[in-house]
C-alpha cells in the first residue's frame, strides 16, 4: 500500500471535512474509525450559515440543504403563554445563506461520505488508532482492526477528529481545561402540536425549560430537557414525562410519541491551550467539548477541519514553510476560547433556573415586543454569536494590510473578513456567481481589477507573472476585464462585483482558501504582492526579489483556462 501522506483519525463530520479538502488537495489520504460503521443517532441537528458557506465551497450545499428544513426564528413560551418571537435579521451579516438548517448529523455524515468517496477515500470502519510517535521526518502510527490484528505505518502527518475521548488528544498530553457542568437530555420522537414547524421553540414550564428543534421529516423533532431525570418511584416513560412538561410549558395538550433515541448525557465545557504539537493536530470534540444549548461544536470543528487542510497541504506539497501550520492554532484557539464563553452563556439562558423568572420572562419580553430596535438588537446578538459569521482573523499573521479604497461600499470586505460578506445581496449578478464559482477552487485567489495602469509595475503584467510561478496554487482573476486585460477574465459586466468588493482599476484582492480576505490594496505591484505572500513562508522564498519583474502580456493560448 502507498504511504498516505495524511492519516485522518475520525469519520465524524469534522473527519470527513478534513480527509475531503485534504483529497481534493491532490494528498494520499487515509481515513479511519474505531467504530464499527456509521453511527446510527444524531447529536449534531443544527447547521449555521457559515458552515453552508464552507459548504458551498466544498461543492456539496445543495445537496445538504435539500435534506434539511431552514430555520428563520426562535419563539419563547412560558408557563403556556407565548412570550417573543425572534426573527432571523441577518441584514448586518449578509450571506447567501441567511437561516440555521436543521439536519441530522447521520445525514450530514452521509453528504460527506459520498463525496470523500468520489474523491477516492473510503472510511475504514474498525481501525482504530492505539499510538503513535513522531520525528521531525514523520510519524510511526499503530492501528488495531477489528480482528485484534495490528498494522504499523508511517505518514507525514497525523489528524486527531476523534472526539472528546480523543487518543490522539490523550498521547499528545493536551489538557482540557475548563469544567463540568449539567446533565440534559436528548430524544428524537414524533411530536403531536398544534404550533407550526417553523421554528425553535423554547419552553419554560414555571421550574424548567424545554427546547423544540423541528426536523425536515413532518411531525418529527428534537427534543432537548434540562432537567430530564424523573422523580423517585415516578413510573412514567420518558415520552410521557416530556408530554407533561411541553404541554405546560406551551399551554396545550402536547403528546410525545415513542423516542427513536433519546442520551442522558452530562455535558462539560472544556478546551485544549493548543490544537497541535509537531505533525499532529486536533480538530472538532478532539479539542473542546461543551454545551449543545446553540449548536456550535459540530459547526466549529468543521471551520476547524477546513482551517487546517489547505494549510497542511500547502506545506506537504511544498508551497509554503511549516511555519504556516502554526497559524492554525494561532487562529482556532481564540475562536474555541469564545466558544466556551458563548455557550455558557447560552446555557445559562436555556436553562433559566431562577427561581424568579416565571414572573420575569412576561415583563422583560413584554418590553421586547414593543420596542422593535431592542428586538432587532437581540435577534443580531443572538445570531451573530451563533452564526460563525462574525468569526474573522484580523489579527492573523496571514493578514497584511489595511489600504482602503474609495470606490467600494460599507461592505466591502477588508483583511480578515470574509470575502463572501460583498456579494450575498446580488447573488444571481454574473459577477458576484463567478465569485461562487471560484471561491470553489481549493487554490488562494488574487482578483484585480481590470484597467489599471502604475508607474513602473503594471498591474497586469505583475497579475501575469503570478500567474504563470505560482499558478499551482494561486488562481489568478481579472474582474471584469477580457483577454488582453490580464489573465482568466471574470465576468462583471455592470461592475457590480468589483464595486462590491471596493476595486478600482488596478486594484487587488488577496483571498485565503477558506474565503477569508488576506490583503487588498489599491495597485497591484510585485512588493505589494510579496509583502501579502511572504506570511507563508520560507518553502517558495516569497520575497520581492523572488517575483520577476514582470513581462509582456501572453498570449492567450498560455494564460489560466479557468475563463467564465
């Protein structure tokens, strides 16, 4: 067998995610799982817009979506009285995807296990990875298979997506700090309701509260209880005690039919201080476990799983230095740390355990109904906490540069953001669709706008020359131009994408793989260029003296035939 360049351990969502945008690299793959096929029960169900937006750039949101039901509100009843209803508002974070989609993780799991296979990955059910050591060369992994047989192998690199008992987790000695917290519980069942599905409910019976996530199959929900054990003696099933409890909480007969699977689980929020050491990395349940109350882990592990793909493939293929690998902690371990506070503050709220709130929640989200700019006010802190849309990397080392340009909009993305925060409110404009289309290429993206001339460099000529050293890697763009403009013209016929994105002519954008915005600037020259590359290292020697000066136009035949 070929050595893989990459063992993944885990074929959860966040496994998944990695061994597919390590694959779709060009990288020899191995995926592998302890269990002994794919689970059966789903504790992941909510899929928030900026995992669809990952999605989409893997290829597969479509099919995602067309498994799930989209969820634009979140309604509050207590003790059978409806208290507030909190709209999606995503005016403030605009994205193709404006909606949480409730999904079952076994479905989720599905999508992305057809197309790892497509990409020649198949999971390998029953292995389980017992130790590894690692060299600066690589490192020695051993699998024990279901049969009891062993299997030693080298690889270069080691990824740990095996949840919160992670070995890879355990053997590099990485702490989960943080602490213990409560015991809920999760069911799956048919619901009988006379309120619509479409939306989350959240119930407060007077002394605890429930939650109601509709799933896309009719009639059937995800039910979450805070406080889900029974009292002594107390001979009813689970299905009747949560009929009990939605039925005062909603203020109608609620019945609950027989679970499909239910978990009384006690949740903690905990995290690692770093997510790698060496060749070996965690991702996902691997490297913080906490709270479901908003939906973010599976969610967070697969930004995370995507974070680090491009990068380790980056390296492995030669295309930047090892010190690269580094900004994967660099940038997820701040994203974690606010995750924990996060969720517990949204455990807090789900939980409501103050022994005044029954007569609080009437008068506090009475206010709210009548003040429509305090309810817009909570609906964007709410979503933006859980949307991931807000996640940026301004402070990363991959990020330089600030130039401002006068001919964009409020929108328009800088260093850090993401790239797709221009073009969400004209999605089906030419230009802002081929942007769709190329953030799709798992290469880096240097987008210039078409006409602009400089003393000295040209910004077509310095386009070109990128294009023909680091077209590996990097996709070259000319928005709005044709072919004597500069290389792979992208369509923008009424300039709604260059403006969108605050071009002028010669103007420039740097894109990261994963849609974030890395540099910008106002003229396209060669120490423009290197400045925003050298972050990537020493492997291409990425310094203004290592980017020709650039020379005349190509011709076609020799240019990118990535064309719109």
């Amino acid at each position: 067998m070929t050595r893989p360049q990459v063992i993944v351990a885990g074929a959860g969502p966040v496994g998944l995610t990695a061994a597919h945008e390590l694959a779709r690299r060009g990288l020899r793959v191995r995926l592998i799982d302890a269990a002994t096929g794919p689970a059966r029960t789903s504790r992941a169900v909510a899929t928030h817009p900026r995992t669809l937006e990952t999605y989409d750039q893997m290829g597969i949101v479509d099919r995602v979506v067309e498994l799930g039901r989209k969820n634009r509100a979140f309604t509050m009843y207590a003790q059978g009285r409806r208290l507030v209803r909190l709209d999606a508002d995503y005016s403030t974070m605009p994205t193709r995807y404006p909606y949480t989609l409730i999904i079952e993780q076994t479905a989720t799991e599905a999508v992305l296990r057809e197309a790892v296979v497509r990409l020649g990955v198949e999971v390998e059910w029953g292995v389980r990875l017992t130790d590894f050591t690692q060299s600066h060369a690589g490192v020695r992994v051993r699998l024990e298979k279901a049969d009891g047989t062993e299997e030693r192998l080298d690889t270069s690199w080691l990824v740990g997506c095996d949840g919160g008992h992670s070995t890879v987790r355990k053997r590099l000695a990485l702490p989960l700090i943080g602490e213990s917290s409560e015991t809920w519980m999760l069911a799956d069942a048919p619901v009988h309701t006379e309120l619509p599905p479409d939306t989350i409910y959240w119930a407060h019976t007077g002394g605890q509260a429930l939650m109601m996530v509709p799933y896309a199959r009719e009639g059937h929900w995800r039910l979450l209880d805070t406080v889900p054990a029974g009292r002594a003696g107390d001979p009813r099933s689970v299905q009747e005690r949560l009929s009990v409890k939605l039925s005062a909480g909603l203020g109608h007969d609620v019945r609950v039919g027989e679970a499909e699977w239910t978990s009384v689980f006690t949740f903690q929020q905990r995290m690692v201080p770093r997510m790698h050491d060496g060749r070996v990395f965690v991702a996902g349940d691997a490297a913080h476990v906490h709270s479901p109350a908003s939906g973010q882990g599976m969610n967070t592990g697969i930004q995370e799983a995507y974070n680090l793909a491009w990068k380790l493939a980056m390296v492995e293929q030669g295309h930047a230095g090892k010190e690269l690998l580094t900004t994967y902690g660099e940038e997820r371990v701040p994203v974690g740390r606010r995750l924990l506070g996060a969720t517990r503050t949204a455990t807090s709220l789900v939980q409501l355990k103050n022994l005044l709130a029954p007569l609080a929640l009437p008068v506090v989200f009475g206010i709210v109904r009548r003040v429509p700019a305090l309810r817009r006010a909570i609906q964007r802190k709410v979503l933006g906490g859980m949307s991931g849309l807000r996640i940026g990397y301004t402070k990363s080392s991959l990020t330089t540069g600030t130039t401002p340009t006068t001919a964009g909009t409020a929108a328009s993305p800088l260093p850090g953001d993401r790239v797709t925060t221009a073009v969400a409110h004209r999605p089906d404009d030419p230009g802002c669709q081929g942007l769709r289309d190329e953030l799709r290429d798992p290469r880096w993206s240097l987008l210039l706008a078409a006409g602009g001339t400089g003393p000295g460099d040209v910004p077509v000529g310095v386009a070109i020359t990128a294009a023909v050293q680091y077209g590996e890697w990097l996709s070259v763009r000319t928005v709005g131009g044709t072919g004597p403009d500069g290389p792979a013209p992208l369509r923008d016929p009424d300039n709604t994408l260059r403006t969108a994105l605050g071009l002028a002519p010669g103007g420039w954008l740097l894109v990261r793989p994963d849609g974030y915005t890395a540099a910008r600037g106002s003229t396209l020259t060669r120490s423009s260029l290197a400045r925003a590359l050298a972050p990537l290292g020493p492997a291409e020697q990425l310094a203004e003296a290592a980017l020709p000066e650039p020379g005349p136009a190509l011709p076609a035949s020799s240019r990118s035939s990535k064309e719109h």
